[in-house]
C-alpha cells in the first residue's frame, strides 16, 4: 500500500491549496495549470499561476468542467523549454494528455501532473444554471463546490445520489489517479483533509521535500480498495445499460442519421475533443465547398436534400480519427448546442474499437498506440490469414 501524507485544512479546497502552494515552494516549478474561479461569476476556467499567493480561488473539485485542458498542456508543453510546470488534470484529462504525448502533440518532459479522486461533473448547462442563482454572492462558488464534495464522498461516489451528475461521468470506470506524478486521494479521509501521494520519482521528490517534512506519513486508509472497487463496479453496470442503449439506437445506417439529426455541422463537438489534433481539419478545406449546381442536381435527384449536408459523414470520420484514444471525457456533448448524446455514441465507439486493439486509451505510457504498431496473428477473423 503506498505511503501518503495527509494535509488538513479548515476544508477541502484550503486543504489543496495548501498542498498546491507547497508544491510550488518544494519544487522548481515556475507555473502551474490548475482550475481558477472568478471572484464573482464563479466560473471556473484553466490558469496558468507563477505566484503561489494567486491558488485563494484554485478549484479543482468543483462539478464545473468547462473543456478538457488536455489540449492546453499540449500547447504549453509541445515545444521545448526550461521552465517546468505543473499541471492540475482531472484523471480523463490526464488520459487524453497521454493519447497526445503518443502522437508527438505534447510532452511530460518538464511537466509535473498532479490529478485526484474525480467525483465527476455537472454538463455546463447545469453547472451555469447554478452558477446563475448565485452569481455576485461572496463565497458561491467555493459553498457549492464544498457542497457538492461533501454529498459526493459521503454517499461514496454513489451517483444515484446526484441526479445533475453528467453521463460520461456515471459510465467513467477510471475516476482514480494512477498515472500522475502526484495523486490527491479524497475518499474514505476525514472530513476536511486530503491525502497525497506519489506515483512518479518526480512526484516522490517532491512530497519528500522540505515542505511536506512536518507532515506524519501514512498509508492509504486500508477500506479505499474496497471503495474503489464498488464505485467502479457501478460505474461499470451502468456503462452496460448506456452503451447498449445507444447500439440499439444506431443499429444501421438510417438509425444513426436519426440519433444524429439535429446536428447542424458547428464542430463544437471536433473543437472541444481533446485528442481531435489536426492543424487542418478535412471539413474546413474546399473538399466539402460544393458549387450551387450541385446542391440543385442533388435535390432534383432525390426529390429533398436535408441541409446542411454532410452531417453523419462528419461524426463517422470523428469515429475513425478519434476512436482509439476517446477517454471518454463528454466535453463533445457539452460543447453541442442541440443536446445530441455524443458523448454515449463516441465512447460507446472509443470502447470497441480500443478492445479491439486490446488498448486502453490513456491508461499506461508505455503502451504503444495501435496503429504504430503491428502484431502478425492480430484480426485473423478480418484478414483470413
């Protein structure tokens, strides 16, 4: 069982702050990407810090999770430099910034992550409407990111407990740390504290630092095995129910059309997928740029021609690009303006194709990406050989 360091504050988020600011004095870390809150609209979004003095509104429990900032580490970390940062990752986060260093688009090279026990999100929609009732009220934001911590370990990620909680959380089966340099373990601790350890060398370093010396070591409370199990047992039955629901639903060509309809070619959903990484996407060339004439010939064709065109084409090539590295985060169905259930179909897909490959997107470094690799008795039910 790993060692781990408790720290207690006068709550959770002072607690992590706590540990947050050590990491900065312990270490060499320069900056640190973490979830900020606006002093008044209470709206979370991803800040780079320099100064340990800025982490008062540092929030990384909170049910709002406005984009996947995997995609951030990226641009911060692709090109070589010598300042090292932090980074403050939801576990879905942290996969899908694996998937990236996979494929050339970021490195761990001077990053230190640090993720935490997720006890999952609201979709936006909600996580605002919330925000709304108590927009300019001092303290609203950390009251129901406090609140909805305390319902959450309580009932011990029991997600019939919280009926806002999005879907891609309720079917998420690794809400755990277990990659990151250091990892925050929340459930089955005291109210208030927090307990930390690491999982890297550089994570060791760091909480073995002067700031963590006066700080008793531990060991993980021996029933979060236990816990664990349970919630991802859950989480497990209930993926079973959502993801057959939605190969029901899109059984054929005509059924996925119609699963997909109210898709009007935004690609919001392309945009906020952390591992959709093409500088130039196919659907924003002239490839898709159709003369007049052909929309005519096409209607008289066929008689009607839904507008715009190209929709399930879109979502299907997303399927092929994207598939073996969906760490199933839900930011495409937070990002759809017509509450298309993206999340369920590409996760429902991503899940497939990566048992396909026995690959779990995001899940270990070390193992290769699917397509970079070639096995000589792998598919022989597709090739004959």
């Amino acid at each position: 069982m790993e060692e781990t360091y408790e720290i207690r504050g006068t709550n959770l988020l002072d607690s992590v702050q706590k540990l947050l600011a050590s990491v900065f004095e312990t270490s060499s870390v320069t900056s640190m990407l973490v979830p900020v809150r606006h002093p008044t609209t209470h709206v979370l979004m991803p800040t780079l810090v320099s100064d340990s003095g800025e982490l008062g509104g540092a929030d990384p429990f909170s049910p709002c999770f406005p984009l996947n900032s995997a995609k951030l580490v990226s641009k911060l970390t692709k090109k070589h430099s010598n300042e090292i940062m932090a980074a403050v990752l939801r576990p879905c986060e942290l996969r899908a910034l694996v998937e990236l260093v996979k494929i050339k688009q970021a490195t761990m090279d001077n990053l230190i992550t640090i993720s935490f026990d997720c006890a999952g999100a609201w979709p936006n929609r909600e996580y605002n409407k919330a925000t709304a009732k108590g927009k300019g009220e001092e303290g609203g934001g950390e009251t129901r990111t406090l609140e909805f911590m305390a319902q959450r370990l309580e009932s011990k990620f029991n997600d019939e407990t919280d009926k806002q909680l999005a879907t891609a959380c309720r079917v998420c089966t690794e809400p755990f740390p277990e990659t990151a340099d250091i990892c925050i373990t929340l459930l089955d601790h005291d109210s208030g504290a927090i307990g930390v350890f690491a999982a890297s060398d550089k994570g060791r370093e760091i909480i073995t630092g002067r700031a963590f010396e006066a700080i008793e070591a531990k060991s993980l409370p021996p029933t979060r095995i236990d816990t664990m199990k349970a919630v991802i047992q859950r989480r497990k039955e209930a993926g079973k129910k959502v993801f057959d629901g939605v190969a029901r639903e899109t059984a054929n060509m005509e059924d996925l059309g119609n699963y997909l309809a109210s898709c009007v070619n935004c690609y919001n959903c392309r945009v906020a997928c952390p591992v959709c990484f093409c500088r130039e996407c196919v659907f924003n060339t002239d490839v898709f740029d159709y003369e007049p004439f052909q929309y005519a010939a096409w209607a008289k064709d066929k008689g009607t021609l839904r507008m715009p065109m190209d929709t399930v084409f879109f979502h299907l090539t997303r399927m092929i690009h994207m598939g073996l590295s969906c760490v199933g985060c839900g930011q495409c169905s937070n990002a759809c303006p017509n509450d298309i259930r993206l999340a369920e179909l590409f996760t429902a897909v991503g899940k497939d194709a990566q048992q396909g490959f026995g690959y779990e997107a995001g899940k270990n470094m070390d193992d290769p990406f699917p397509l970079s690799v070639f096995f000589e008795d792998e598919f022989k039910d597709v090739t004959g050989i």
